[in-house]
C-alpha cells in the first residue's frame, strides 16, 4: 500500500510570523531614525535664520556704523533704518514663534538661538544659561 501524500499550497504558520517579525524590526530602525528628523529640520531652520540676520547686522553696521539696537524688532516685522530696509521679515523661532535671543554693545552683538538636539556638532560649549530645558544653545558674535 502507498501512502499519498498531499501537497498543499500557501504558507505555514512559522513563515508567516518570521515574516512579521522581519516586518516589525524594520519597522522599529526605520521609526527611530525619523522620531527626530522634525526638531533637526527646526534646529536648521534656526541656525539659517541667525545666519540671514548676521548678514542683515552687517550690512547696517556698514551704512550706519554700529549694530541695531537691542531689542529685535518683533517678529515678521522688518529690520529698518531711515529708509533702507535691511531685513524685510525678522525671523522668528519655528517651534517657539518668538524673537531669537539679541544682545549688543553698538560695536559688538550676541546672537542666539536654543536648539532642540542636544547632540548638535555645532552648539555651544559650554551651553548659554538663556537656553534651557533640555536645548542646546548656538550662538553668533560679530565677525
């Protein structure tokens, strides 16, 4: 007597669990890697933001001689002296939606902005006392 044997088509329970748990540990290295892709997203718009202000700073200290005057302007306000508009909108923090941090002398000035990842290669050491709650700061001073 033979014994027949059958063949059945689809997938046994041990593939398909192997395949989820394949599914799930890709899923869990992809999530960790994005969790925070929006705070260096904002912390790059900062950054960029105090370089663009610098520029501003610059090009009225050349036409007037010394640094605007502290305090900033209020957010989305321009930067203007006389006539000339130096800075049509003044930046304001993307999370915060406040003015960045803006000390001078006339001669000389402080920039800063409080950064979310503290990880930064590019923030203070060590951090500025303005910045806290768990943010890094990063800070410009004249050239």
């Amino acid at each position: 007597m033979k014994k027949e044997i059958k063949n059945y088509k689809g997938f046994t329970l041990i593939e398909l669990l192997l395949v989820l748990a394949i599914i799930g540990a890709l899923a869990s290295f992809i999530l960790v890697n994005l969790i925070g892709v929006k705070s260096r997203g904002r912390d790059a718009q900062r950054k960029s933001d105090t370089h663009q202000l610098q520029a501003a700073f610059e090009l009225y200290r050349a036409d007037v001689g010394t640094y605007p005057p502290a305090p900033l302007p209020a957010c989305n306000s321009a930067l203007v002296n006389g006539g000339t508009t130096y800075m049509s909108k003044i930046p304001c923090d993307p999370l915060t939606k406040t003015s960045y941090n803006y000390a001078t002398t006339g001669t000389t000035y402080t920039l800063i902005s409080c950064l979310e990842n503290t990880n930064d290669s590019q923030k203070d050491s060590p951090n500025n006392a303005t910045c806290t709650g768990g943010t890094a700061s990063y800070t410009l001073i004249n050239p």
